[in-house]
C-alpha cells in the first residue's frame, strides 16, 4: 500500500465488527472514520512543528496547517495535561505530513503517552517524546535533507530547554 500510495485495502482480515476495510496502519475505517482523515495526512503540505512542555520534560513533534495557531491551541486544550507549551521549531514542506511520519517512525524509541481530559472525555496524548529538543530537531532536519524533500525553517528558538 505505501510503494503504490494507496490509503485503503479492502476484502483484509475482518475488524471485531466484521469490517474488512483496512487503513495503511491497519485500522478499520468503518468503525471510526477519523482514521481515513489521518491516513491522507501524509500527502499533505503544511508545517512540521517541535513544541516543548518545560513542566513535563517533554517534547511534541506535530502536523499543523496553521502554525500561527497550534502553541495556543495546545496550551488551551491542556495537551498531556500541560499549559506550558512552546513551539521551537517549525519547518514548512508540500511534504510535512510524510516528514513527520517519518521523524515518528525515527523516535519511536522515545515515544511516551499520557492520559488527558479533553472534550468531555479521556483522551491519550500518543505525539509525546522523552527526548531533548536537539535531537527531534536534528532528525527533522536530517530526514528533510535525506529524502531530498524541500522545506523552508520557519521558526527556530534555540534556547536550552
């Protein structure tokens, strides 16, 4: 599916509802539509971010289409249950989506979640990484330059975490 770029595979192992659709990451899209939306993210242009939580000792690597918007929307929504977020990093790329899945797949190593409340419900924070600021970035950057994808830093706060 990913050599092809196809988002769906169909006639797959049925789900626990007997759904034979399949995302690439092999959810079942009948059963929760939110996943095709995600699925088409990594043919998407927009921004690939860094946001850092000083209280949690954290770091975020995200997907925005408005990076102008994404620091307050973390802090407001409590994101991780944390209000101290700030973006240090941000690349813009007609491929950030595939960028960012890429660094993912890179520090999944030092993936981390936490449980929050949002909306009315718990939800599990799943884009949190326990490692330093330096390295998310410079595996951004590395990514970008290996894949020769084009990206322009648009946002670049260096001061230690």
């Amino acid at each position: 599916m990913k050599r092809t770029n196809k988002l769906i595979a169909y006639n797959t192992k049925p789900c626990k509802n007997g759904h034979t659709m399949r995302t690439r990451s092999g959810h079942c899209p009948q059963c929760n539509t939110a996943y095709l939306r995600f699925s088409q993210r990594s043919n998407e242009g927009g921004f690939v971010y860094i946001a850092i939580s000083q209280r949690g000792k954290l770091c975020k690597v995200g997907f925005t289409h408005a990076i102008e918007v994404r620091e307050e929307s973390l802090n407001r929504t409590y994101y991780a249950n944390f209000d101290d977020w700030v973006i240090r990093f941000a690349i813009k790329s007609e491929c950030a989506g595939k960028i960012e899945e890429l660094v993912k797949m890179r520090l999944y190593p030092y993936s981390y979640q936490l449980e929050y409340f949002h909306d009315g419900k718990m939800q599990i924070a799943t884009e949190l990484l326990n490692c330093d600021f330096k390295k998310a970035k410079n595996t951004i950057i590395d990514i970008c330059k290996k894949s020769q994808y084009e990206y322009k830093i648009v946002l670049n706060r260096n001061e230690k975490r």
